[in-house]
C-alpha cells in the first residue's frame, strides 16, 4: 500500500480544492491501510480531518501563506540544490528526460521538481523503486519538514511521513539547529528585498541582450529505478536554501 499512500500525500501537499474535501473519507482509508506506523498514521488522519472540515479558502490562504511567500518552503526540489544557477535549468531537462524515459509525459506548464508531481510519478513506479525516490529527496524533505515545525505549520506531518517511508535515518535535531538561526524570508520586508533584487537582475540581464543583439500513463515503465541526475541532491540542501 505504499504506492497509494505516495499519491494521497502528492494530493496533500497540492494546492487545495474542492474536490480533495470531497476525498476526505478515501483520503483517511489509505491512510489507515499505509505502512506507517500507527502514531504517523493518527498524526495525518487529523491534518486530513482538520483540514478538509475547515472553510476551503482558508485552507487556501495557509496553502499561499506556507508555499507561495519565499523560497524556504519552496516545493521545487532544485531550489534547494541549485538555487537560481543555470544548473537548475540543466537539471529540470534531465529530470523531464527521465520522466519521458519512464514513459512519463507533463504538461508545458508543469514543473518536473515540484515535489507533489514527483511524489505522483514515484506511486507509479512500485514499492522498492517509489522507496529509491524518496530516499534521494530526502536530505530536502527533512528540511523542509523542520522550517514547518519552525513555522508551527501542520504540513510537517506530510514530510514526516514520506520520511518515514523512505527508512532513511536521518538526524533532524543537528538540522534543527542548524536552520535555528535563519533570516525568515516570508515577510514583507523579506520579499520586497527579494522583489528588488530580481528587477536590478532584470533589467541587468535585458541591457545586456540589447548589446549583444500530470499524473504517469498505464505504461509507465516499472522495471527500474531512474534516479535524479544531480550529485548535490544527497548534499545538505541547507547551505543551498
């Protein structure tokens, strides 16, 4: 039941609709036939409970609020392993490359790293290499996981799970402590220097050219793993964020 499990977390962690409130009850029923373990189990029940019972806009509004405002919680996962370098754009063509391979087709306007998309093709991909997946992530999920707990944000249970699955030991209390002392990048202030900074880029980058004149098909291959072409991707995605 794993791979299942991957795809009600994917639903999750995307953007909110009317239509996954609808799911509440099929939701909470993969939950409980998953392989977490039980506390893990409890812990989403009620984010799934809580959440599709509350006003959809306001769930709506904390999606925004978490995911859209800074680069932190960003959910693409080159963000935290390339920044805004040009490797990031070099890695998104590999990564469609592996999906096509797979037999795995996106639409123009998907990104390849947004990790709900991710976590949909890796329930498509069967129980040892969905795992695979999820544990060349999860250096980017625990973290993550703990700016949540920092922003007090429910969302971390998510995380925690698909930690979890991936049965990598990892040592959240050092990560904790080493994003203790980050800037947060979610206010106003943050995010008008960050606005500022991206026209002075901008407009940088446009004097200068004037110089110079959704969800896997029925044949996705299952039979092996295709792991993400980038070596920093198992790095600790804290000095990248």
């Amino acid at each position: 039941m794993m791979m299942k499990i991957l795809r009600v977390i994917s639903l999750l962690m995307d953007y909110p609709t009317a239509e996954l409130v609808a799911a509440e009850q099929e939701l909470s029923r993969a939950v409980q036939q998953s392989p977490l373990a039980e506390e893990q189990q409890q812990a989403l029940l009620l984010f799934i409970r809580q959440h599709c019972q509350q006003d959809l806009l306001s769930w709506q509004e904390q999606y925004d609020g978490l995911f859209e405002r800074g680069r932190s919680l960003s959910l693409l996962l080159f963000e935290h392993v390339h920044g805004e370098s040009r490797d990031r754009g070099q890695a998104m063509v590999d990564l469609v490359n592996q999906y096509k391979q797979a037999g795995l087709g996106i639409a123009v306007n998907e990104l390849p790293d947004f990790i709900p998309l991710y976590l949909d093709f890796l329930s498509t991909q069967g129980e040892e290499n969905g795992r695979l997946g999820l544990q060349e992530v999860a250096h980017i999920l625990a973290l993550l996981a703990c700016r949540l707990e920092q922003r007090e944000a429910d969302y971390a249970v998510l995380f925690h799970s698909l930690i979890q699955l991936s049965d990598m030991a990892l040592d959240l209390d050092d990560l904790r402590s080493q994003i203790a002392a980050e800037e947060p990048d979610h206010t106003a202030k943050a995010l008008d220097k960050v606005w500022e900074e991206e026209m002075v880029n901008f407009m940088d980058n446009a004097e200068s050219s004037c110089g110079n004149n959704n969800r896997p098909s029925e044949g996705q291959r299952r039979d092996q793993h295709i792991p993400l072409n980038t070596e920093l991707l198992n790095a600790s995605a804290v000095d990248r964020a």
